[in-house]
C-alpha cells in the first residue's frame, strides 16, 4: 500500500463529505495538539496520536447527530 492510500473499505454516501471528515480531522488534531504530517501520511505517527484523533472525531459526530436530530438549531 502507498502512502496517502487507506485501507478503509468504507464508501460514503455523500461525496463531499471526503473533504469535511478531512478539515474535521485537522481541526481536531489542532484542539489536541497533535502536529499531522504535511505529506498526509499518518504512519510514522504514534498509534495513541491517531486513535485519539479519530476517537475525538466520533465523538464530535456523534454530538452532531444528536443535535440534528433533536432539533436544535444553534
């Protein structure tokens, strides 16, 4: 596998979404402190850095869809 190349077999629905889950991606490493690698390729990168950084993302979804769906408008 090369680099920039994910293994995810995930595919999304909505194509634009790609390119908010990467800004959210940024924006949360940013909160956390965590320097991402300019050239996107994530695996020199400590484990616990990535997993942090992914687990932030849900959980910031998560509150999201739970704001959507409750119909909060703010």
């Amino acid at each position: 596998m090369t680099r920039g190349q994910s293994r995810s077999s995930n595919q999304l629905i909505v194509q634009q979404a790609a390119q908010a889950m990467e800004q959210l991606k940024y924006e949360v490493a940013q909160e956390l402190g965590i320097q991402i690698p300019q050239d996107g390729y994530f695996g020199y990168m400590a484990t616990r850095d990535t997993g942090a950084i992914g687990g932030h993302m849900v959980r910031r979804l998560i509150s999201i869809a739970e704001q959507q769906l409750s119909g909060y408008r703010g």
